[in-house]
C-alpha cells in the first residue's frame, strides 16, 4: 500500500519562492485550485513540462498587477483536462502582447461551462482573452463579469457583446456593486 496524499480543495495563499515545481507538484491531485500567482511561479510555468492536474473542475487565479499572468494560465489551462469553472481576479493587468496558443486547451474546448471575472478593466489582455474563450468554449454556459470601478462600463459591455461566440447558449451576466444583469445575443432581461 502506498502513502498517497490526495487533496479536494488546495488554496495557496502563501508566497512560495523556491521549489515552486514540488510545491505545484503536490498540488497536482486537487479537484478544486485557488492559487495566488507570483513572479517566481510564473517563471516555473513557463518551464514545466510534467506536471498535469488531471482532476482539476475549478480554478481561481489571482494575480497582482506586476505579474504577466496570461501566458502562464495558458500553460496550465493545457495541463487541466477537466476544468469547468475558471474564476480571475486581477489587480491591474500589465500591458503586454500574448500570442495565442498553437493548440486549444482540451479544457476550453470540450469541458469549460463557467467563467467569472472579478474586477475586469477591459484592458487589451484582459480583452483577448475573453475574446479567446468566447470563440473557443463549445461547452460555456455562463461569463460572468464583475467592473472594475473605474472601467467605462459601456464601453466595456458593448465590446463584450460584440466578441464572437462558438457556444449558442453562452450568456454574459454583468455585475456592478448595485445591479446584476444578463445579455445574451437574442435574450437581454435584468436578473436583479
């Protein structure tokens, strides 16, 4: 019999500065991931070629505005096989450009339902990446979008509504700290 430590639920809330490849190696067997991603672990991503979260079905980013955190979720978008709900928060987004993956996550493709964004800017990146997963997701259900303060609420839905969708019943519900609403290509109601 082996001693095999299986976790459910993995939150890092920690700074891990060494070893970032054994700490997210033991993350592996999560079913549920909340990571806080740091400049050291960004370079880790980029790197790691062997580590897979094969049981992953929910994923919260949280990343700070001096992490070029787009290229590495991309990375570990193609290492969760199983991913239904993926949640960001970002504080400040960085300028940068991305390149769009050669390959579509199998995640994005096939499984992911739900996005939740907490605090879109409707930054560049922040853009082709939604754009991405609305043009990629046959499976999503619901992109969920919470402002950002001092984002140009108008602006930033009619850009939303204007990024095309591959998935037919994929809907965007839109939050503000007041008022929650739906809009769907067909469908425009109030939900609060």
């Amino acid at each position: 019999m082996s001693n095999f430590l299986c976790l459910d639920t993995a939150v890092s809330t920690l700074i891990v500065n060494n070893d970032d490849e054994k700490f997210l190696r033991c993350l592996s067997s999560a079913i549920r991931l909340n990571l806080n991603i740091t400049e050291s672990m960004v370079a880790c991503l980029k790197t790691i070629k062997t580590i897979e979260f094969p049981r992953i079905t929910d994923f919260i980013l949280n990343a700070e505005f001096s992490v070029y955190w787009l290229e590495p979720l991309m990375c570990l978008l193609q290492k969760f096989s199983k991913l239904k709900t993926l949640a960001v928060k970002t504080t400040g987004c960085p300028p940068c450009s991305w390149n769009q993956p050669s390959t579509i996550p199998q995640c994005i493709s096939s499984h992911l339902e739900i996005v939740q964004w907490i605090e879109y800017e409707g930054k560049e990146a922040e853009k082709q990446l939604v754009k991405y997963i609305l043009a990629n997701s046959k499976c999503l259900k619901t992109v969920e979008m919470s402002f950002f303060a001092t984002c140009h609420l108008k602006e930033c839905q009619m850009e939303l509504e204007a990024m095309p969708r591959i998935s037919p019943s994929a809907r965007l519900v839109y939050c503000t700290p007041k008022v929650c609403w739906s809009y769907k290509p067909d469908n425009y109601k109030n939900i609060y």
